[in-house]
DNA sequence: CTGAAAGCGCTAACAC
DNA sequence: GTGTTAGCGCTTTCAG
C-alpha cells in the first residue's frame, strides 16, 4: 500500500506539499498540486483512514445503530439518514448489537443515531459527552442527547376514541415486546382511551412486532369465550397476523371485529385486505429529520434549532369500518 | 478522553504494561493486571480505535456493502451476516452507496461483503489485492475474490419448464432492472426453457423489483389483446403486484393466469393469498456462509474450502395450481 | 509557496 | 515482569 511519503517522493515534494495538495489546500502552487494529483492517482494512493483520524480526531462516519436489520420501518428510516448523509459527505456506517457499543466507545463515528431501545444508556450517555447523539424513540436526557420521540400514546389515544365513537365496546391490545418503549406508551394511551369512556381492556396479549406472533395472537383471540370486537395491535405486522388468523376461522373484519395497527408500513401495499386502519408515520422523512439535525449538531456543535419529532397521521381505512 | 498514558500513570506502570494488562498479554503479573485494569475501568478508559489500527493494521471490522436497505432479501442476507461476524467476535459495519468505495479504499475494513451488483468492480479487484472480499450474486474474478452466485437460469428453466409440462403456454416475463446480474441470468433462463419447448416469450415487462413496478406491469398485462396464461416475475416483490392487478380486475389466479416469483420472501406470511409459486432461497443461511467462509479467508489468509453457493429450491403453490 | 518536524494513541520489539 | 522507545500514516504548526 502506498503512502503519502511514496507519492512525496515520486513527485519530488515534501510530504506536507504532498497533503496539502492532496487536501485541495489553496495556498499550493497550481503545478505542483497536479504533479502530486497526477503521481497520486498513477500509484493508486489512497489515504489511510486510521492514519487520518488519528491525526484530525475526526472520522466523517455517522453511525446508525439498530436493534436488528428487518422490517420496512427500519428499512424506511436508514434510507432517509442515508440520503442526507450522503448529501453531506459524510459517510454511514450501520451496525448492530454489541459491535455497536464499541463502536461509540473506541469513537468509530464522530456522531450517531440510536433506534434500539436496548441499547445500554450509560454508554450513549458517556459518549455524548462529546459527540452529539439522536436517539429515536427512546427518551433519554443528557448533554448532546436528542431524543426524537412521536407521539405515540396521543396518537393511540385519539384512534381509540374515534373506534369508540364509532360504536366498538370490547377491546383488547396485541403487544409489541414488554420492554420496548415505544409499545409502552402505545398501551398508555390505549388504557387511557378506554378508561375515559369507562370501558376496559378485555385482554392484553403478548406479541413481539413480528407477523407470526401477531398471528399467534389472532388464534387465541378466536377462543375467547366473549370474543373482542376490536384488535389494537401495537405495530402494523403484527395487525396482518392477527387478521390471517380470522381470516382462516372465517370472522370478518371488519364485520365482527375491527382491527388497526401502527406504523403505516403497508399503506401502498394494495395486497393487504381489508386495507388496514392504522397510525402513519413517514419514516423515510423522519430518518431525514434526525440525520439532518444530528449533522448540524455536529458542524455547529453548538444550539441546534428545529423539531425533532416526527409527526403521525390517523389513517382509517378498511379494517375498521363500521 | 483518557488515553493509555493516563491509565499508566494512574497505575504507576508503564505504557507498555498497561498495554499488555489491558491486551490480556499473559506475562503480565496477576496484581498487575488488575490495578490496571481497575484504573482504566474507574477513569472510563476505552482505547482508540484508529490509534489500534493504525499500528496493528486491521480494524477488526467487516465491511457489508449493500445497494440498498429496503426489502426481505437484504435484511435476512444481513442477519444471517451479523449473527456470525458477531460469534467470530468481529464488527459488521454496513454501508451503501459511494461511501462504501471510501471506505474500502481507506481500509476502514479488514474484509468485505458486496450486495450490490453497481458497485465498482476496479474498487474491488484493487482492495481485494490485499482483503478477501465475497461478491454476492455478481461473477467477478480475480485475487481474494470470492463469488457466491445461485443458480439463476438452471432455477427459472427448471420452474418454467415445470409449468410448461403443467399445460401453460402463453409466457410473458417481468423484469428486474435490466443491467442486474441476477434479472439477466433468470430472464435467460427463462428464454431457454421456452425455447426448449417450442415456445416463445409473449412479452417483456421492465421492472425495478418493486412491489408497484410489478402492479403496473399487471396493469399492462390486463390490457393485452391476446393475454398470457403464465407470468414470471424476477423477484416475489414484483409477483405480488402482478397478482394484485390481476385481482382488481377479477382476473383469476391461478384459474385465467399462473403467477410465480423468485426469492421465496413470502412463504412463511400467510396473508398472500393465493400463495405464490416461487424459487425460494435461504437468504440467512446464505448471509452465515458467506460471512463464515470470508472470516476463515481473513485468518487463514490462504485457501478456504467449503462451497459457497446458496441453495435455491422451487416451491409450488397455489398461485400455479392448475 | 514549500519543507522540517512534532505528535495524534497505540503496540511491540528490545533491553533490563 | 516491567520500562524505554520507535514508528504506524497522516496533518499542521512553524520557519524560511
């Protein structure tokens, strides 16, 4: 591997003219800087990157951490940073479970974006001691700490009620994991709807974000001795389980039972029928949103303006008419 | 940030020992040791990781370098990866677009895997001079390089002439974008197991291996004065476009039309109904065997045995039950 | 405009 | 067992 010094050497500079012409500074004479380019490019010079940020302390690499690389939310979110990365030279650089947390601590990437609610909050804390971090769907507090966070028990919250006025009386809920923060205030604001109308929650049921164990679920709600009349799931996936499973015992949605999900995943999806009720989220923008503001945060390392929460939308479709 | 000078200072050892007790280096006294290692724990020491490779040379990262985030295919590719570089105790770092060029060419990475048949092929035979690199589901040869390709056009001749035998006779294909790798080898394929037969393609549908791509190509379909009885798509995505065009115009599948796809992304999701004929293949056992036999060219930096094709098996369903 | 040289944080001879 | 030190490849003062 050629360095800097072989390209110097060839070029009959020193190796400071060298980085200098290589990094565009403009103070190097116009000649000399194409004689370095040329001699660069004929030896097939490229920095080391290890070498540089050493020197620089920087990386130029945004790391975006996940909890795990499947399904379209995630898919949708990494192509919004994605595109805004991009736009601004910098580069991405996904990881996933425990790679992750090394990653920030050996300073692998001068910033990042947390979508993993497992992700051990004493690490990003430490870390954002000195670099900027945006933690989507999780709250969390901190210096350098942007916690980007939709609204997720209002926005449950407003579609039960609208169910209920519609005229549904039993329901029951389909969670995602226990644990996970964003399930948590989507059940919130589920209870909170129900106990407002002096209705209760029937069954809580326990899923994982997945189609199967929302399918898992459906099985189980079809042997109830009083069976539901509406299905809230907390993410869409799980919905497109739970429906499977009337489906193959022949009740109806929306006939017998109302069903909705969250997230907005299949609303282009004209497969899925009945189409599905559920609480759209542009996911694509809001990973544009956090990108942007992280690297902003990042360059001024300074205030930041700007709202960080991505906005939701009730979308009532098929699956909940009455 | 505390750096291994600090923590030899507040151990009152050397740089040198710190760097063996920290390395776990086993000539290093047991009190030692640990005195370190209580140090660099309570000033929150973690080592930097460019310091680390630029003396040692590797990163201990593997590069992932995809086209892009969205999709089945990928994401089970990427968990099948993930699971192993993590078991070998090494990162995955996942990129896409041109940073990954970057970052290959400045050696962020001490190996790679590239899912992305636009990627620079000069890039990689150059960086694979010196890293093994498997090239998923893209012929490229040369030094380090490790292809890993299925068999596209056996798979599709063999399903093509299946339904074929099965009394289908009006083909038409529906494309993937025209310059990928694999959409070649299946329309290939394809043309030859109708040629075998006597057979020619009715028409050719460009698509991008989108679920609306294949919705419009349905569209056309539907509008064809002389309509096909079978149509094969290069990928499941765009299957249940074509199948959901077909139902908004009561065109039945299978009765009027035989659909199948390839990849096998939907077997296990109930809510495709018909359920589609397809050339299912392992995506995750395919990300594990890539990334295993890639690890092992890494440390033995020799020859690898083991083969690394993926297996692909054709699964008829319901979307071709005539 | 160009060159000499220090030093980023770490590992690994080598010497003791 | 532990310490001293060179040097990985690069950027960036500082001199000239």
């Amino acid at each position: 591997m050629p360095t800097i010094k072989d390209v110097a050497r060839k070029a009959g500079v020193s190796v400071s003219t060298a980085s200098y012409a290589l990094n565009n500074v403009p103070l190097v004479n116009p000649e000399t800087r194409k004689r370095v380019m040329e001699v660069a490019e004929s030896i097939n010079y490229h920095p080391n990157a290890s070498a540089r940020n050493l020197k620089t302390k920087r990386t130029n690499n945004i790391g975006v951490f996940v909890y795990g690389f499947s399904g379209p939310v995630f898919s949708e979110i990494l192509e919004g940073i994605n595109k805004v990365v991009h736009a601004r030279h910098m580069n991405i650089l996904v990881s996933s479970g425990k790679s992750s947390s090394m990653m920030l601590k050996e300073k692998q990437v001068d910033a990042a974006i947390i979508f993993d609610s497992s992700f051990d909050k004493q690490v990003i804390v430490q870390y954002a001691k000195n670099s900027p971090v945006v933690v989507l769907d999780t709250f969390l507090k901190g210096k350098n700490i942007y916690p980007s966070v939709m609204d997720n028990d209002l926005l449950v919250h407003q579609l039960i009620r609208q169910m209920i006025n519609q005229g549904y009386q039993r329901f029951v809920y389909v969670s995602g994991p226990q644990e996970a923060f964003n399930n948590k205030e989507r059940y919130k604001g589920y209870l909170q709807a129900l106990a407002e109308a002096g209705l209760k929650s029937q069954q809580y049921f326990q899923g994982d974000f997945t189609t199967p164990s929302g399918y898992a679920a459906g099985k189980q709600i079809i042997s109830m001795k009083t069976r539901p009349d509406f299905v809230f799931c907390a993410n869409d996936e799980m919905a497109l389980g739970v429906m499977e499973a009337l489906r193959e015992a022949s009740i109806g949605v929306p006939e017998a039972i109302g069903v909705a999900g969250f997230d907005g995943s299949y609303l282009n999806n004209p497969y899925i029928r009945p189409s599905l009720t559920t609480i759209s989220i542009d996911h694509y923008a809001w990973g544009q949103t956090a990108a942007t503001f992280l690297i902003d945060a990042l360059q001024q390392s300074g205030e930041v303006k700007g709202v960080l929460k991505p906005i939701g939308k009730i979308m009532i479709k098929e699956s909940t008419q009455r």
